[in-house]
C-alpha cells in the first residue's frame, strides 16, 4: 500500500501504489500491525473491468486475454511495475484496450 489514510477497528482507507489519486476501503481483519507495515490482499472475485468511460476505479490497459470457458481472464498493467492476472468478466475487452480496473471493498483484506 503506498498510504493509509485512515484506519478503524474494522477497516482502513488507503490508497494504491500504483494508484496514488485513487482511494479504497479494505477490511482490517482485527490487524494490530503499524499501518505502514500492513498489506493489502484482494480476492480476484473482486477485481471488476469496466469499460474505459466508467467513473470509478483505476485506469489500466489489456496486455492479454483468454477464453476460459465461461467467460473471459484480462492481464491489466494499472502503472509502472503493477500488472494484474486473472481478472475475470463475462465481457471481452481486446488487447490494447484502455479499461477501468474497480475494487469489490468486501474483497479487499489487509
């Protein structure tokens, strides 16, 4: 996480490395660490892609994307050094197309 911003008995609002302007909730799980020791999980259930024109989440780009069967997995560069795998929709966004990357905060642990 790159800052905590606040932080509750039963979550903390951050924001991402990757993703300084953007700010999220994830649930603090009873953690007792420094809030600049804590680090974020997120279930891939709540990684959400949206079309580029969506007004919440964080901008990325489809490095690659397969049929699974049921739908559709996404590789999404969001910044410099942050790539997320296995982003499933039931849409198919194509390679180099820009997306919008949303955070479920119910999936998001630290």
């Amino acid at each position: 996480m790159d800052r905590v911003h606040e932080r509750t008995e039963d979550s903390v609002d951050v924001s991402l490395a990757f993703a300084p302007t953007y700010r999220m909730t994830a649930r603090a799980n009873g953690c007792d660490q420094r809030a600049d020791a804590l680090k974020l999980f997120v279930r891939s259930s709540g990684v959400m892609l949206n079309a580029e024109i969506h007004d919440e989440g964080v901008g990325g780009e489809v490095l690659d994307v397969a049929f699974t069967g049921r739908g559709y997995e996404h590789v999404v560069t969001v910044g410099p050094g942050a790539t997320l795998t296995k982003i499933f929709s039931t849409r198919r966004f194509e390679r180099d197309s820009n997306v919008n990357v949303s955070f479920d905060p119910s999936a998001c642990l630290s």
